[in-house]
C-alpha cells in the first residue's frame, strides 16, 4: 500500500527523488520519472502514466513520448 521508489545520488547517498506508487487498477506498467540533465544539474519530471505491458520491449513505442 505504501511503495514507493527512490533515486540516489551515489555520490551523497541522500535520496535525489521520490516517487509514490499509488496508483490502482488493472495496469502492468507504470512510467514514474523522466531523469535528465540540464545546464549541468540533473533534474526529475514526475510523470505517472500507466501503460500494459509485460517487458520493456511492450512498452518503448508508447513510452518515447517522453523522452
């Protein structure tokens, strides 16, 4: 009920980003988080779309849009 999924910074080990999963229902992918870097800081953008997919494969058409 109360997953979630952390990115670290390796250098530091403090938690970069956080994202809850708290989204339901019959989906079997979830794109959480874009992770980029501009001006030379890395930056996160929380995205949260569901998607049906088993292997990454299943999914990459659908998911390039956010890229």
């Amino acid at each position: 009920e109360n997953a979630s999924c952390r990115v670290y910074d390796a250098n530091t080990g403090e938690v970069f980003a956080e994202y809850n999963l708290s989204q339901k229902g019959s989906h079997t992918g979830l794109i959480m988080l874009k992770v980029y870097r501009h001006n030379d800081e890395w930056k996160v953008n929380a995205i949260g779309e569901v998607m049906n997919g088993r292997i990454a494969g299943d999914l990459a058409n659908e998911a390039k849009r956010f890229l």
